[in-house]
C-alpha cells in the first residue's frame, strides 16, 4: 500500500537559565520504540545529540532511550505530557488517539509522494494540526518520514486487496487502520510496533514502515 507514513517529534519546552555551567544544568530524555540502529536514532546520534550539546555549551546533556525502555509510542506521548520525559518521537498514527483529528494524515492513499506529504505539513495542513497538538501539551518540532508503508507476512505475496483474505495483520493502535485493513477482508488487531517485530515467524502480517524493514 503506498502510503507514507510519517512521525512527528514531540517535546516540551525546556527553560534555559542565563548563566553558564560546566556541568549540565538540564537534561533532556528523549524515547523511541525503534532500535538504536534505525536511521531516526543514528542521526539523533549523530545529529540531535551534538548540536544540542554543543550549541549549549554543555548546559544540556542528551539521553537517549531507544527499543522501548521508556515504553511504547502512546506511554511515551503521556510521559511527555506529564513531564516525566522531555521527548518523544511517535508515530502521528497514535497521537490520533489524543486528538482524532491527526487521523487525516492516515488516510488510504493521501499522499502520492514524499514531496506532496511535506508540502502539506510543512505548510497549512501541518500548522494546523500542530495547532491542535499544542492544546494537548505537545510542542511539535517537526515531521519525518518513516517510508512507505508494506505489508509483510509469512503465508504469501499481496499483489491484490484478495490476497488479505483471512490474514491476520497488525495494525498501529489507530481506527483509520483497523478499518482500512478489515474493509479489505483481513483480520487487524492493534499492536505496539516493539512488541510485533516478529509477528510474521508465527503467521501474522503487518503493516510497516520500509526503514523498519531495513533496519531488522
């Protein structure tokens, strides 16, 4: 199914004294439910981490919590809400279930390519729901893409919506895909994406980002 599929970076805002230390003064914890070795975590790495750093002085010090130790996408959008994580970088397919209007970037077949998604929210479409976000007591940073989305499984090829007959598939903890996928005829049950990875060895189907796919 081609759709993108994109994640939003969500965070509060940290207060910044004026003077400086030699020691971290705040420290930010930032949780992911995808590996340390997926493309979102190495450039946290690689990126995130040093700019912040850095470009504090080393007034901030950067943790990072990948594989889900600080829980699944919804645990950590509620940590961050109550202030017991300063960030968080979910799926927009469960911040759904904080605002139902982010199910519009669920939509079978919304965006033909990766230049139409980001057009749309990086401008209008975007600042609106990041309007809505707000009101939850989220501070969006920006969007990202986590590929189009493919179904993978262990009983055969899906060439046609036919070939879903009768499979069980995994779906993100979002109506829009429970649905979509039963609509078509397969049997979609919602899932953390940390606690399915291999749902497929034991005759599942789910639906997936290919970054993920890449990164197993």
């Amino acid at each position: 199914m081609k759709k993108l599929v994109l994640m939003v970076m969500a965070c509060v805002a940290v207060l910044f004294a004026t003077a400086a230390f030699a020691a971290p003064e705040y420290t930010i914890k930032v949780g992911y439910i995808g590996s340390d070795t997926h493309p979102t975590m190495v450039a946290m790495k690689q990126v995130f981490v040093q700019e912040v750093e850095k470009g504090s002085k080393g007034r901030i010090k950067v943790e990072l919590y990948p594989n889900g130790q600080l829980g699944g996408d919804r645990e950590l959008s509620e940590g961050v809400q109550m202030g017991t994580i300063q960030m968080a970088i979910p799926s927009t397919s469960v911040l759904a279930g904080f605002d139902k209007r982010m199910q519009v970037l669920d939509l079978p077949y919304l965006f033909t390519s990766r230049k139409s998604a980001f057009e749309a929210i990086d401008g209008v479409l975007g600042n609106k729901l990041n309007s809505y976000l707000s009101a939850k007591g989220f501070l969006v940073l920006g969007y990202q893409e986590n590929g189009f989305r493919h179904v993978t499984n262990s009983k055969r090829p899906i060439k046609t919506p036919a070939d879903l007959k009768g499979i069980k598939i995994r779906t993100m903890e979002n109506p829009m895909h429970i649905a979509y996928f039963k609509e078509l005829g397969g049997k979609s049950y919602a899932n953390e994406l940390g606690r399915a990875l291999y749902s497929p060895s034991a005759g599942d189907c789910r639906r997936t980002g290919k970054s993920v796919c890449y990164d197993r």
